[in-house]
C-alpha cells in the first residue's frame, strides 16, 4: 500500500523515512510509543510550495503501519483568528491531496489533525469558531500522539 501512495509524481521527490520530513522546530509535537512504525514522512507544505506557492497547504503527512495509516497534521497557532486559515488548508489538502493520491487508495484510512505550536490552545469552547471546528472534526491538540 506504500508503494501505491508513493506513487504520486507530485509527493515522490519529498518522502523521507520515519519523521525526518518533520521540521525539527515541530518534531516536538509528534508523539510514538514505538518510532518504528513511523514508516514515511512527507513535508507536504514544502513540496507543494514551488507549484502553488499562494495556496492555504497542509504540513505534513505521515505514514504509519496498522490501523490508521495516513496522519495529516497541520502544526499552526491556535487562536481565533486562525480558524478559517486551518479550514481553507483542511479544504485544500481534501482536494490537492486526498482527492488525488489517497482516492486511487480506497481502503486507507487517515486522520486529519490540527495541532497547536508552543503558544497553545486560544479559542473558547462557548465560541462559534469552536462549534465550527468540531463540526469539521479539527479541534486544535497539544500534540500529535500516534495510536501504533
């Protein structure tokens, strides 16, 4: 199944092992009990830049074995006025990405993951950019923990 999702001309030349695709200012956010099922990682943002360098684009993805497969993680403050930015990348990575690679993979299964940086968590559970994110399943975490 690797094989099948690597094969996209557009994320081939950006696959890198284990989570060595992942900036080390954000490294700190991923969490894994065990890093050997932490198969690929792909700098989704960077390999995306040069092609559309004006497009909301999603951070990375990382490729695990068992379970859920495809980790799609945004690392980007959270604070209100972030919301409709992390909704527009959500939207982008849907058409750009999974609409593509991950359509010709029809059993993978993937999460999408919004996580805060170091500022932390700013938006009230009262507010409307909450509801809104809880309608789109995207509630800002801490830190990325892998469930392999």
């Amino acid at each position: 199944m690797l094989e099948r999702i690597n094969a996209d001309a557009r994320l081939n030349s950006c696959v890198c092992s284990g989570l060595q695709a992942i900036k080390k200012a954000d490294r700190s956010k991923f969490v894994a009990k065990d890093t050997r099922k932490l198969q690929l990682s792909i700098d989704i943002d960077s390999c995306f830049s040069e092609a559309q360098p004006n497009a909301h684009r999603w951070d990375y993805l990382v490729i695990t074995t068992g379970g859920i497969v495809g980790h799609f993680v945004e690392v980007h403050p959270a604070g209100t006025g972030e919301v409709s930015k992390v909704i527009a990348k959500k939207q982008w990575l849907t058409r750009e990405v999974i609409g593509t690679t991950f359509k010709r993979v029809a059993s993978i299964r993937y999460r999408i993951s919004w996580v805060a940086t170091n500022a932390g968590v700013h938006i009230l559970p009262t507010s409307r950019d909450y509801k809104l994110l809880a309608k789109e399943n995207l509630l800002p975490l801490k830190r990325y923990e892998f469930t392999v």
